[in-house]
C-alpha cells in the first residue's frame, strides 16, 4: 500500500529556509518518478519538481530553478524539498506525489500539476512565508 505523509511546513520570513519531507513508502522508487507540487491560496497548483522520470536527473520550476532541491533517500523512504531563499509566492500547501513510470513511457514528460496525472498523492503540508 503506497502511502505518502508530508511535513516539514511552517512559517518562515522571506529569505528564509525550510526543508520538507515526504514520508514515502509502499512502492519501489526506481519504478516511479516522484515529484513536488504545490498549490497557492485562490491558485491552481503548480508543479515545483520532479526526480526519475524517463528523462532523468532532477527537474525543476523556472520559479524555483537555483533556490529548490529536491532529493531522495529510498533507504529511509524519505523524499525531500530543501526550499532556500523562499519569496512569499512560495505560500502555499506543498504535496508530494508519484506516478509509475511505465505511464508515460515513450512520452517527454518531468512532472505535472494536475492530481490525476499522478497515481498517488499526498495530504500536503501548510509553508507561509510571511514577515
């Protein structure tokens, strides 16, 4: 049973850092491209990054491009956002979310931001940027 847990949000002053992690287990990781969505107040969400799609390497939002990592440990089951330099757009509910591969196999696709482009979604965790 894939089950995937966020947390790690809070409150957090512009220029400042925080890091998320998501609780993933159930699935093997070399078989799904794992990604980092997030959704805005009043926003239509919008995806931040994305790990191990057909493409390879790590892709990433030109809004988050140079200031995100994303990163995962499949040993501890653990996915993580390191979020530097975080502008108060970043407020928002940051999800975890992974497709199997074999989806879009033979497809250009990184990642999406759409919940039914994925196979399983997390609940999300709560980051406000704010002064």
């Amino acid at each position: 049973q894939v089950q995937l847990v966020e947390s790690g949000g809070g409150l957090v002053q512009p220029g400042g850092s925080l890091t998320l992690s998501c609780a993933a287990s159930g699935f093997i990781y070399s078989d799904y491209a794992l990604s980092w969505v997030r959704q805005a107040p009043g926003k239509g969400p919008e995806w931040v990054s994305s790990f191990g799609s057909g493409r390879g390497g790590t892709h990433y939002a030109d809004s988050v491009k140079g200031r995100f990592t994303m990163s995962a440990d499949s040993a501890k089951n653990i996915i993580y956002l390191q979020m530097n330099s975080l502008e108060t757009e970043g407020t928002a509910v940051y999800y975890c979310a992974v497709v199997h591969l074999g989806r879009y196999h033979g497809i250009n696709w990184v990642g999406g931001s759409q919940k039914d482009e994925y196979d399983y979604w997390g609940q999300g965790t709560l980051v406000i940027v704010s002064s």
